[in-house]
C-alpha cells in the first residue's frame, strides 16, 4: 500500500520534468542552435527577449516542483519498524547505510527516464502531428514516412510500458518498497530461539 503513494510521487515527477524539458530546457536549444520552433511551446510565441524569459522561468518553476514533490516523497516513505528493541532511525540515515534505498533511487531514475522518452516519443508525436499538424524536432519517430511514424509511435507506448512493468518489478524484487528487507525475523523464522 505505501508503494501506490511513492508511485504517485514518480508519476507526478516524471510529468514535471517532461513538461520542464519540453516547455523549458528544449526551446532554449532548439531555437538558438537549429534555428527551428516547439510546436506547441507557448513561451516561443513571445518576442525576442521574453521567450527566453519565460523558458528559464519554466526550468526555474520545474526545478522547484522537482524538488517539493522530491521532499513530500522523503515524508511520505514510512519510518523503518525496530528490531529486536533497536531504536527506530530516521530515513535519511537508513537512505546513507542501506544499499536498497540507492537501488531504489536507481529504480526510479530509470522509470523516469524511460517515461520521459516514451511521453516524448511515443505520446507526443501523436497530438504534435494529428491535433496541431505539425513535427516535434526531437522526436525520432516523425522521421520515419506517413504509414512508419504512428506504428514507431505505438511501439515506442507499448515498450514503455512494457519497460516500466518490468522496473517496477525489479523495484519490488530488490525489496526497497517495504517488503521482504526490512525485518529479518520474518526470514530466519518466527522466534529468537536459534541459540
């Protein structure tokens, strides 16, 4: 049940950093150095010295939501149950002597990173070429002609989501979500009575 809650907070990151890349990072490249537009980046629909404005001030605003979704995730992770009448530590030590909270941070860099391209290069192209008309510069599937670049598209979803089942899966295999890590009883057996 606390997995649903981190898998919330991902989902919510992996958005803000799309829409900060999209919105942001990616105009302040794709104008200056390919002299070519976002589609549908409305910071580039401003005159010359606001579009740029507003696009530090999206990686800025971006940048601050990664960071307060990053914080509420830290306080949404449950505190670690004591063992055998230890104290319990807070989760920032845990996260420093714990190998399975860096695999975890691992995990969900990799599921952020594969939504990330799959938004852009599966979902995107769909609504930039049939709603707007139009070509995402960056996306590698429009490259291809009219009959390859939906299929490319659809294959890029599907294997996205197929990738994400299996990190998350992994995820839940290495035991960073709460389950089979934590309290070592449950894996020696029921009791204290090995002496």
């Amino acid at each position: 049940m606390p997995g649903t809650g981190v898998r919330r907070y991902d989902v919510a990151s992996g958005i803000v950093t799309f829409l900060g890349l999209y919105q942001g990072a990616v105009p302040l490249v794709v104008r200056p150095v390919f002299g070519a537009d976002q589609r549908f980046a409305p910071a580039l629909w401003l005159p010359a010295p606001w579009w740029w404005i507003a696009c530090l001030g999206v990686v800025a605003v971006a940048g601050a939501l990664l960071a307060a979704i990053h914080r509420a995730r830290e306080r949404h992770v449950p505190p670690v149950r004591p063992v055998d009448g230890a104290t319990v530590s807070p989760p920032e030590s845990t996260a420093d002597e714990d190998p399975g909270a860096d695999r975890a941070a691992g995990y969900d860099a990799l599921s952020g990173l594969v939504l990330l391209v799959g938004l852009y290069n599966g979902v995107a192209p769909f609504v930039a070429r049939l709603v707007f008309g139009g070509d995402l510069l960056l996306a590698f599937t429009l490259r291809l002609p009219t009959p390859w670049w939906w299929i490319a598209s659809l294959a890029v979803v599907v294997l996205t989501v197929v990738l994400l089942a299996v990190i998350d899966r992994g995820k839940e295999r290495s035991g960073s979500g709460g389950g089979g890590r934590r309290p070592p009883e449950e894996r020696n057996g029921s009791g204290g009575g090995g002496r």
